[in-house]
C-alpha cells in the first residue's frame, strides 16, 4: 500500500505542477475585460463628425474649392460648421 501511494505523490505533485504552469501560461478568459462595439470613443468627446451632415457638407465645399490641408482649410471649415450650426439638419415637415 505504500508503494501505491509513493508512486501515485509524484505523479499527483507532477499534474499539479503542470496544471498551474499551464494556467499561468495561459489566463482565463474571465479575467480579461468584456470588449465592446465601439472599444474607443471619438478624441472630441464622442461626436463623430463622418455622421454628421453639416461637416460632411462643410468638407465637401472646401473639396471643391481644392483647399489643401492647413490653417485656410481649418479656418474655411471652422467658419463654416458655426455657420451650419444655426440651420436644421432637415427640412421642416408640412
């Protein structure tokens, strides 16, 4: 009976050992924080302005006017999204 139980330590000390290496190897997944949709907001406070129309007009405009990238074409668009800020989206039903 000693026998059994000498043989049997090693190898239940041996599976242990193995068992934890590979567990810390490779963490639960529980551990990890559940992921979302949209794992980051926008930089500008969660306003994406690809789905807003007044920008996209804005931007469109200054594509048309062929301004490149710098302070005119910040300006042009800065001018032109506190311009659009006063005017609805759509137009009034009725």
């Amino acid at each position: 009976m000693i026998r059994i139980v000498r043989s049997a330590l090693p190898a239940a000390l041996g599976s242990a050992a193995l068992l934890v290496g590979v567990g810390a190897a490779f963490p639960a997944r529980a551990d990890d924080p559940p992921q979302t949709a949209n794992p980051a907001p926008a930089p500008n406070g969660g306003h994406d302005h690809r789905n807003d129309p007044a920008w996209q007009a804005c931007k469109k405009q200054a594509d048309d006017q062929n301004l490149e990238r710098g302070e005119a074409r910040r300006a042009f668009m800065r001018d032109c999204l506190k311009s659009a800020q006063g005017t609805p989206t759509q137009p009034p039903a009725g």
